[in-house]
C-alpha cells in the first residue's frame, strides 16, 4: 500500500485528546485540554434554539451570516476602535483552528518563512508546514516571558511571509505589551511581512493589562488578519465558530482556502454568536473577572503543594514547574501520564508546544482553570494527597 502523506503521518494524536482520553478512562479530574465545565451564557445558548427552528438552516453564504459579520465588525470598533467594512474584511470560520488554517494555506507559498514564537499552539506548526511555509521560531522563556526583540529580529528576512502572533498566549499565559507590539510591527514593516494574530482569549487579559490587537498599531492594520473564537469567549469550545477580520486584499486569498476546507459553518450557531457579542459590557468584564478568580483560586491551591505557577496575565491555563516533583529521568509527558493514571488529575505536558522536541524544556505543565470551584478544589485535594505520598 501506497503511504499517506509523510509529514502529516510524523505527527502523533494531539496532547489535548491523548490527556482527555486518559482523563476519561482514569475517571481523572480534567484540568489538561482547554475547554470550560459550565454550560455557556444561556441568552446565547436560548438564541441558538431559537434560530434551529427559524430556518433556512441550509447552507449560509459562505463568509458568513450577515448578523454575524456586523456583529464582528462592530465589536472590532467598540472594544479597539478598529474601523471595519463587514463586507469586505469580515470572514465566519470553523473556529479559529479553520480560520488559522485557511490563513496559513490562502497566505503562504512553498518556501515562504513564516516567524512564531514559542511555546507556540500546537495547530500551527504542521498546517504551516503543510502549506510548504519554512518555520522560524524564537523561544519566550518563563518566568518573565519577555520577547527578545533581537532574536525576534534575527528570525526575520526578506523570505518571511507572514509572522504567527498569538495574544494572550497559550501555553505561556502572556499579554503581550506595547513595546513587544511595537517591536513585531516595526519588523513587519520593515521585512513587508504580514501578520496573523490569533487572539482567542482576548477577553481573558488580567488585572488591567490591556489586550492591544496587533492590528491597531501603525502601518499594521493593512497587513494584519485578527481571528477571535466563540469558543472562547463564550466558553463554548465544541460549537467551533471562529471570526476573522482583514484587508480584503488579505481575506480574498484567505476565503479561497475556506471555500474548499469547509465553505461554511452551522448557520444557528452563527447567529447566536452574532447575539453574543452584541451584550452588554458585563458579560465581558465577567467572563475576565471570573476567569481571575479561578486562575488565584487554582494558583494559591497549586502553591500550597509546591507546585506555584508562573504569574499567569491572561488565556485559561496556569504554567508550572514540576521539577520538584518530577522523579529520575522523568520528563513533563512522562509526570504528566502519571498525574492523571495515579494521580486522578489530567494536565498537560508544555513540551508539546515546541517546534523541536529535542531541546523544549521538559519540566512545566500546564493547568486549565476555567472549571466550577468545587473541581479546582476537588484537583488540589487530589494532587495534595498524590503528591504527599
Ligand atoms: N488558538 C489557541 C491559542 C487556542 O488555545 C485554541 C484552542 N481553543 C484555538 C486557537 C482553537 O480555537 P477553536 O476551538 O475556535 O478552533
Ligand atoms: N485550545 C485547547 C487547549 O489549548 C485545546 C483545543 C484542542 O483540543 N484542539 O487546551
């Protein structure tokens, strides 16, 4: 038999459903794949019922139900001040793993080098790679996480396409700052590189830090596309609605690759969307604050035991150095598989998030915060009682 495709083939089942899986079959408390354990707002979940039955339910244009594309162009102005035609710089994906794939395939030319900063979200690299894009990457490194603005320099070349910019970052919990901004954007400017700024939790910036799309600094908002999911910010990860917005000179491309992956999405679950982003300033200002309140409930639990986290500015997941507990020659995958087969608690392993395995750190994990109290607690009871014995 003929083989299948050799560099999609080299990848194994991402760390999310491997650790899911597990946390399933070990009746493990899962605090490893991202996805919050509450039902969702109910007005959105009332207007997805209420729009399966107020058909057409065929299938919606393919860049999106208008309502939702409003609905992302006005959020665009209200929280940023970006100006935005919902006609010509508006596109619905399949989540923002469709949207970042249509980018990376709509954007990108075989030998194209394409600058990410690591820990980097574990789709990119192999539909990057896919798309015949050459991958630079520069590290970030914990505790302080700062972007190194020369390496980030040094990546750069008169080859690089397109730079991957997720703010706030995960696995790192990172907001990028101004200056850092500043920095990526002066390099686009300079290299005539585009920029594909995944910002999924960009209703999930902590203690005042502002979230600043790469997009609104200057000269950036012609070679920026800004993709947010609903997922996220409405935590309801298995609808898989993401929402892009750009140049149309950038989103013509871009809608050409979504026309073949999947050309479109649920339409109810669109327009629910379009309502959720369309409430009041509450609902955002809530879904941060409560985040906060988890991320120090989990991080003053995980410290008690040893495990502190690194400071966490923004996304859902806490960052921790497990060294302490890690035992001769075990690495984060190796602590990770018994924390959740011994141990009752699912996490993941923060090597995954590295482009070469070989020299990725091997010592962090990381927690998902967005649960119900009772589980953060129900977890570092559990981790407690494991980690003592
Ligand atoms: N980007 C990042 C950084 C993520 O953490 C995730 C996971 N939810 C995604 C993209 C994918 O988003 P979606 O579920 O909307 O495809
Ligand atoms: N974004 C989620 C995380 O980082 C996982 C999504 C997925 O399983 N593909 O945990």
């Amino acid at each position: 038999m003929k083989p299948a495709n050799s560099l999609l083939s080299s990848y194994g089942t991402t760390v999310f459903e491997v650790m899911s899986r597990l946390a399933i079959e070990h009746q493990a408390i899962n605090l490893g794949q991202g996805f919050p354990d509450d039902r969702g707002p109910d007005p959105v979940l009332d207007a997805a019922s209420k729009a399966l039955y107020d058909p057409p339910n065929q299938y919606p244009p393919m860049l999106g139900v208008p309502e939702l594309r409003q609905a992302v162009a006005e959020h665009n102005k209200r929280f940023y001040g970006i100006d935005v035609d919902w006609q010509s710089e508006t596109m619905v994906s399949t989540g923002a793993t469709e949207g970042l794939a249509a980018c990376f395939f709509g954007l990108i030319e075989p030998g194209d080098e394409v600058v990410l900063i690591e820990p980097l979200y574990d789709c990119y690299l192999p539909i990057i790679r896919r798309a015949g894009g050459i991958p630079k990457s520069v590290r970030v490194l914990p505790p302080s996480w700062e972007l190194d603005t020369a390496a980030l320099a040094a990546a750069f070349s008169e080859r690089t396409k397109l730079v991957v910019l997720n703010n706030p970052q995960n696995p790192a919990s990172k907001v990028f700052t101004r200056d850092e901004l500043e920095a990526i954007a002066a390099l686009c400017r300079r290299h005539d590189a585009y920029a594909v700024c995944d910002e999924v939790y960009e209703h999930m910036a902590f203690d005042g830090r502002p979230h600043i799309p790469l997009m609104t600094l200057e000269g950036m908002r012609e070679r920026t596309v800004r993709i947010g999911s609903a997922g996220k910010t409405f935590s309801l990860t298995g609808w898989k609605v993401g929402y892009l917005t750009g140049p149309e000179h950038l989103l013509q491309p871009i809608a050409k690759a979504h026309q073949f992956l999947v050309f479109t999405t649920a339409p109810n679950l669109q327009r629910a969307v379009a309502f959720g982003l369309g409430q009041g300033d509450g609902y955002f200002t809530g879904l941060r604050d409560g985040m906060a309140a988890k991320r120090d409930r989990l991080s003053v639990g995980l410290a008690g035991l040893g495990l502190a986290p690194a400071v966490c500015q923004g996304t859902y997941f806490l960052f921790v150095d497990a060294s302490p507990f890690l035992r001769s020659g075990e690495d984060d995958e190796g602590f990770c598989r018994r924390l959740v087969t011994e141990g009752g608690v699912a996490a993941v392993p923060v090597s995954a998030f590295y482009q070469d395995r070989q020299t990725a750190p091997k010592t962090f994990i990381r927690f998902c915060f967005a649960k119900q109290d009772s589980v953060l607690d129900g977890a570092v009871e559990r981790l407690g009682s494991y980690l003592a014995a």
